[in-house]
C-alpha cells in the first residue's frame, strides 16, 4: 500500500509538472527571434537596474534570476523611461542612471524602439567589452575539509568572493578580460568573455591563467532561449552571497533553458504575475570520489505586485563515476528529482527553497528580503514521502534594505545575514557543491554566520562608495554520516571569528573619447581588511588578511558588422 501510495503521490506530482510546463512554453514561445547575449555577472549593468528597481522605477524586472539578456536589459530601460516620465517629478539619480544604460544598450535598445527585435541581419560585435584590472592580496586562505569523503574545497581569493574562481595567488595579480558576440540568421547567438588573471611574477597551479568565462551558443525561438556553454548563475535576492547557485565558483558546462522577458502565464496561473524560469542540466568536475557527477536544477520567479516578488529553487546532484548503478528510468528519476535513489544503486543530493522580496513604497522604499534553502532529504526521517522533502538541513540568508536612507536617494543602508546548517554544501559521498575545489554558493561555507552592514552614498550621480562592516564565525565540522578515526580530522576544533571592513567604490560607465568612437567607461575598486582568529580553526593561528583591488571596464563603441 505504502509502495502504491507512492507512486500515485509521483504521478499527481508529474501531472502538475507537466501542466505547468505546459504553460511555460505556451507562454514563452511566439513569432520571431532575437540575439540573445547575457551579461556578465560583474557587470554594472546590474548595479543600475538594482539601483532603479530598488527606486521604485521598474515594475517587470525579477531580480531573483541572473544573468539576463542585453535585449531584456533594454527593455527594462524603456519601461524605467515610461515610469520616470509620468512620475511627478524628475529623479536626478535615477535620470543618471537611464542615460548611462542608455550609452551602454544604445544598439539593443534601437532595435526594440523601431520594432526590429524579430527582424535582425547577420551580425558580428567583436569587442563588446574589455576589462583590465589589479588586486593585491595578503593573508592566508580558507580551505573546507570535512570528512574523507566530505566537502573538499578552498577559497580562491581572500576578500573577493564571487569572481568565478579566478586565479589568484598573494601579492599582485592582473586580470584582463575581453568579450564579444555574433548572430547569424536573426536566431542563433554565439557569445564568449575569454579571461587571463593570476600572479604577475610567476604562474599558477589552478589550471592556468587563461579560462573561457561564460561563453555559449543560444538558439531563440520568441521568448524562448536555450543555451549550451559556461554557465554561470545567480538566484535569490541578497547582495553579498547566493545560497543556491552564485558565481563564486568557475561557471560550469551546462545546457540552459530559460525566457528573455517576463510573461503571463495563461488561466489561472496569470494571478502569479511576471513570471521567468531558468532551468539547466550539466556535469561537474572529476577532483571527488563520484568522478563527474551530473547536476540539474529549475528556478521560477514570479512577480504578482509590482512591490513582491518571490521565486522557488531546487537544483539535485547526483550520478557519476561508481555511483551509476541503474537504468534509463532511474536516470530520469533522479534528474526530475521524482526518484531520488539511494546509496546502493546510486545516490543523490538535493537543495530546494523559497527566496521573498517585498518593498514599502511609503517607507522610503524599505525593501525585506527572505531566502530559507533545505538540502538533502527526510527519507530515514520521514517513511513514505521523505525523500519528497529536501529540509534535512536548512540554511538561512536575508536582510533589509533602505534605498533612500535620505529623500533624494542619494544615501542607503542595508543590513544581511546568513546562517548556514553545519550540512550546508557537504555531502557523505563526494555529492557536494563545489566546482574546481570552489564552493558553489555562499563562500563562507558550511556552519556558519554571517551579518554586514552597509552604509551607502552617491557622489556627483555617478560615484557610489559603499563602507561594510562584517562579522563572521565558522565552527569546525566533519560530515557525521561516515565515521572514520580522529587522525583523518584536519582541525584543532577552535572555533574561527572574522571581523573587518570593506569599501567599494563604482564609477558607472560614461562617455569615454576613444579615436573618436562614442566608447563608455566605468570602473570598480574595492579596499578590504579582515582580523580572522584562528583561521581555519588552528588555535593560536591569527591572521590578519587585506585586498586592494581596482578594475577598469570599457566599451569601445565600435558597433556591429551586420549583412543583409
């Protein structure tokens, strides 16, 4: 009984699913195609739609779900220029921002207001972006060691999460970054950032200094785009760290599906409102005892009022070398998260969570931001329909913001916290969330604490400097689930407790002479100091840790080559 109990609850599940994919393709795929061509995550863009969402001039814009598309930018740039012109007054700081966005989307925005999005030539944009930049970086790095089969990880650069695990050693380093793009037949889009970072003295022993960062082939069809390349991602809402995918990490090779603009849902799912999904499948790295695991995972975002937004995660890992021990169906089971397996034919870990954002237009435009993620299951826990319910270890992260600390919006203030389950990342069998020895979410790892606080503030419309404060505890853990003896245990059980300051800088992209091309410039600078006791949890081990970095972006303005 329990067995048909079951498999009844999976088949209503796969109704649902079904029903609901259903309505996602009827209502992501129309006439026509575009190019499609996603921006970095380091990009300002970013900065700038934030800044005009969180000012109340944005109304579609769904924040928990990045990359987006440059045409889905620009997009957003025309309804915050509709929004401000019938506000009843002019906003200085958002007007600024509209006429930077403006400079950088100026092509994409050319083909949306002449109505050529569906209708576009063969196109080639060779350099759409360079970047160069230096950090310097002192102190030593953590690492996560949690079991012989547990997490297995370390940190890429003290004091700069969330730069696709780029390269970096102590003491001075480059970076120089260059991206561009192609379209052929008005639907298919080839784009690519091709990096080099590292040491400027000597090499590096993470694979080299050159990498291929979020490069990718998309095929549109209307709204509908599937992409095949680095991927990288960001869900949820906080500032400082994602809790189920980020971009601390390499991106990895994965085949992504997802709509370029929000949409309604048709019957009764458009009370729901602004709805975009994100859904991909890809395989990880082989440096674990399940050698190149598979992983797939869906995001959906929804938008009902123009002040809330709220999105569902899962993501599941399983396969891989030694852990494959079933068939076809078991394969698809585990890859819809409807059969999760088991240790003896092959196991599997899973995240799911909810991620919420409200604002209050009346109160300056306060903004409460909520993500809850469980990971793993309750199967030993919960007979029957454990396995169903991904809460075994639940991790916490949110905050408040206030955009407009004074009335002209020109002065903020936020406060975050996380608060990470001792299981959050790891995993008894080598399924955990790392990429290239690199935490895939929040970088400060398994059970840990976190809380910043910001204080904000615009200079001349164009200089925003930000001063964090932070505080951090880690405690020493290893995965429980495999005992093995007290020698295979790398820490001294000290708990770690980090404080520090931090100050941004961002300059947002303006007009740049450059041999007469209409080219943009924009800069990013951050200077960061951090007193950590006993990093790593070694007693007695002390460290005082520092960052100075600078990176200058530019876009030369040449345009595309297009033939008809």
């Amino acid at each position: 009984m329990i067995v048909k109990a079951n498999n009844i609850a999976i088949a209503r599940y796969a109704s649902v699913a079904l029903i609901f994919c259903a309505a996602v393709i009827y209502g992501g795929v129309a006439t026509g195609s575009t190019y499609v061509v996603y921006i970095p995550l380091d990009s300002p863009i970013y900065d700038e739609l934030d800044t005009l969402n969180s000012l109340g001039y944005l109304d579609t814009y769904l924040a928990g779900i990045k990359p987006i598309a440059r045409v889905e930018a620009a997009r957003l740039v025309l309804e915050a220029d509709r929004i401000l012109e019938n506000a009843s007054h002019r906003d200085a700081l958002a007007s600024e921002m509209l006429r930077s966005l403006h400079l950088q989307l100026d092509e994409e925005i050319e083909w949306l207001v002449n109505n050529r999005e569906d209708n576009l030539p063969t196109m080639v944009h060779p350099i759409q972006r360079f970047e160069a930049g230096y950090f310097y970086s002192h102190g030593s790095q953590r690492y996560w060691r949690t079991g012989i089969d547990g997490i297995d990880a370390q940190e890429a650069t003290p004091l700069m999460p969330n730069q696709d695990g780029l390269p970096s050693a102590s003491g001075s380093n480059e970076v120089a970054r260059v991206s561009g793009w192609g379209g052929i037949g008005g639907f298919l889009t080839g784009y690519g950032e091709g990096v080099v970072a590292g040491p400027i003295t000597h090499g590096v022993n993470t694979g080299g200094r050159e990498r291929v960062l979020g490069a990718g082939t998309v095929v549109s069809l209307g709204n509908f785009a599937l992409s095949f390349g680095q991927e990288e991602m960001w869900w949820g809402g906080a500032k400082f760290s994602a809790l189920s995918q980020g971009d601390n990490a390499q991106p990895f090779p994965a085949l992504r599906a997802q709509n370029i603009h929000p949409f309604l849902l048709p019957w009764f799912f458009r009370y729901l409102g602004q709805f975009r999904y994100q859904l991909f499948f890809g395989q990880l790295d082989h440096g674990r005892q399940f050698s190149r695991p598979w992983i797939d995972g869906q995001v959906f975002a929804f938008k009902p009022l123009p002040n809330f937004e709220f999105g569902l995660t899962h993501a599941i890992m399983f396969g891989g070398s030694g852990n494959d021990n079933y068939g076809f169906t078991g394969f698809l089971g585990r890859a819809t998260g409807f059969s999760t397996g088991d240790p003896s034919n092959g196991n599997t870990n899973t995240r799911a969570g909810i991620f919420l954002k409200t604002n209050f237009p009346s109160l300056r435009g306060v903004q409460l931001y909520q993500e809850i993620l469980g990971e793993d299951n309750l199967t030993n826990e919960v007979p029957g329909v454990g396995r169903y319910l991904p809460f075994l270890s639940v991790s916490f992260q949110g905050g408040l913001y206030l955009p407009r600390l004074t009335s002209d919006g020109l002065v903020d203030l936020r406060f975050e916290y996380a608060i990470l389950h001792p299981n959050y990342s790891d995993h008894s069998d080598s399924l955990y969330w790392t990429y290239k020895d690199q935490l895939m979410g929040d970088a400060l790892g398994p059970n840990a604490t976190s809380i910043h606080l910001v204080l904000g503030k615009w200079f001349d419309l164009r200089y925003k400097a930000d001063v964090d404060a932070y505080y951090t505890e880690e405690a020493p853990w290893y995965n429980d689930h495999t005992p093995y003896p007290p020698t295979f245990y790398p820490y001294s059980q000290s708990k770690e407790r980090s404080g520090g300051v931090a100050f941004d800088l961002l300059k947002i992209p303006d007009r740049f002479p450059l041999f007469g091309a209409s080219a943009v410039d924009g800069m990013k600078a951050r200077g960061a100091v951090e007193y950590a006791h006993a990093l790593n949890f070694e007693r007695g081990t002390d460290s005082v840790r520092f960052l100075i970095s600078l990176s200058l972006f530019l876009d030369p303005g040449l345009g595309s080559w297009s033939w008809k």
